[in-house]
C-alpha cells in the first residue's frame, strides 16, 4: 500500500522537483492506456452526461478540456455537434488520429479540434462560437491543472469569464473538481475513478503542499499497471508500473462555488452534485461536479 500521509513541504522546492509530463507526452501517452476507449465510460458518468445534455436541448457542445479526445469521441458518436479544445499538443494528438481514423464517418469529418488556452480561450476559438456553445464542458479535474501563478485567483477568474463568453444565454457550464477539502484535511486520495473502469490503476500517493500556512499545491504521484498495453518501453519501470506525477491546485468548494457565482451573477441556476448524485445522497464524495447557467 502506498504512502499517503501529508507531506508538507515548501512550494518552491515542491514545484522544482515537478516534471512537467503533459509537455513531454508521457501523461498523454500513460492516461490514454488508463482510460482505454469509450467503452470503458463509468455508466454513471455516460449517462448523467448524456441524460443532461439531452434534458436540456443541448445540439453544441465545446469541450474545453478534451485530452486525448475520449468524452469528445463520446458525445460525437450520440449525435453531439462537439468542438474540443486543449492546451496540450501531446494530448490533442491522440484525438487527432482519432479524428483520422474515422474520417469516412460525418460526425468525425466535421469534428473541430483547436489548440487554446483557457487564458485566451475566447479569442483563440473566437470565430467558431457564433452565437454561442449550448453546453461548455471543463470535467475529469482538469481546471484543478491550473495553478494559481499569482496568489489570487485571477488567471482561475479570468478562465471562468472565458467559459461564459462561450456560451449562449441560457446555455450551461459543467465544471468539476475533486474533493480537495477531503485530500487537504486527510493527506488522501480515493484511486477510484468515477469516470472509467479502468483495471489500470493501483494506487495514488498523496502529498500536500503548503506556503504562507495555507494548501497551495496537490502533488499525485500516479501507479498504473501497463503491463498488458505497453509491455516494455521508455515509459515503465522494470516492473511494468508507471509512476507520473501530476499537481494540482487545490480549490475548496467554498472558494470554488464563490468563483463561479462571481462570474456568472448571483441570480444563475447552480446545482453541485457530489460524485453525479445530488449532494443530500452521497456524505463525502470522490468529486464534485458543478452545473451553472449564463443568464438570459
């Protein structure tokens, strides 16, 4: 069993010992063997996804965290119309051959893969929103990847008001997170994921990061068996398990929920599920999932 107590550390040796995998390919690589096809959607997940999307007319769809492409390829195959965007070049690669791949089928040929920044999001796909993305969608703990540069949340604002910019009146962001107010206070993290059935992952180290007495970072060093999908390579360590490591910026979902109300007004519909049930059925969930409305 791997060590998850609270390691606490100063930020800046933390950050300096942090390979940055998403730039040299190697989470890209790793996560797409975790995740596997879209059949390895948990079926809670697909269908909250799916049955919300549906209950509320949504045609376009822009994912704003699409990875190698696994819920884009999803949705395009239920019939969505979908724009994925990412700001990694190494994930966006895997959802490029995909696209490639099925490029005889419509939906696929006529799949728009950009590469933006939430930063900039606005402009980058600026000629593509038209009169707006009936959904926009940031899921799998992916803002959580952006760290908080200046102590005060203004490039976290700043992404938000982008991802309302997106969206036409009335249409909706669902935006989650994991449950960083459980990892701070326990130095833990559950390695179950509630979106895939992966048979993958073996166990997740923890390690929390502090500076100025506050949470700053969470650092999760990942063990994946790819023993029956790589065999060996420059990736695995001799015993067929993969260790890389991710950080995180660990947003409580008091401070969270306040970020999004900032943007979105006070009078928005938002509704916060706890592992895709409501909140009054699950005591302490793995993640929670935030829905909220641009206002008409």
């Amino acid at each position: 069993m791997a060590d998850n107590t609270i390691r606490t550390r100063s930020l800046g040796t933390a950050v300096e010992g942090i390979r940055d995998q998403y730039a040299d390919g190697k989470a890209a690589k790793v996560w797409e063997i975790f995740i596997g096809d879209q059949n390895s959607r948990t079926k809670n997940y697909k269908n909250f996804l799916l049955d919300l999307l549906r209950k509320k007319g949504c045609k376009r769809i822009l994912d704003v965290a699409c990875g190698t492409g696994v819920d884009s390829i999803m949705l395009l195959e239920e019939g969505f119309d979908v724009t994925s965007t990412d700001a990694s070049d190494k994930m966006l690669k895997y959802a490029l051959k995909a696209r490639w791949n099925r490029r005889k089928v419509p939906e696929f040929d006529n799949w728009v893969i950009e590469e933006a920044n939430w930063l900039t999001l606005y402009e980058d796909i600026e000629q593509l929103i038209g009169d707006g993305f009936d959904a926009v969608i940031c899921l799998g703990n992916s803002f959580a990847h952006m760290l908080d540069s200046f102590g005060d949340q203004r490039e976290q604002k700043q992404a938000f008001r982008n991802f309302e910019k997106c969206l036409k009146p009335g249409g909706f962001l669902l935006i989650d997170h994991r449950n960083y107010d459980n990892i701070i206070d326990t130095g833990r993290t559950n390695p179950k994921s509630i979106y895939y059935n992966s048979n993958h992952m073996i166990d997740i180290k923890t390690s929390v990061m502090y500076t100025g007495g506050k949470p700053a970072l969470v650092i999760l060093d990942y063990l994946i068996d790819t023993t029956a999908s790589f065999g060996k390579n420059e990736f695995i360590t001799e015993n067929n398990i993969s260790e890389f490591r991710l950080s995180y910026y660990p947003h409580r979902l008091k401070v969270f929920n306040s970020m999004l109300v900032n943007t979105f007004g006070e009078n928005a519909y938002h509704e916060i599920y706890g592992d895709f049930k409501s909140l009054n059925e699950v005591e302490n969930p793995n993640f929670y999932i935030h829905y909220i409305e641009k206002t008409l």
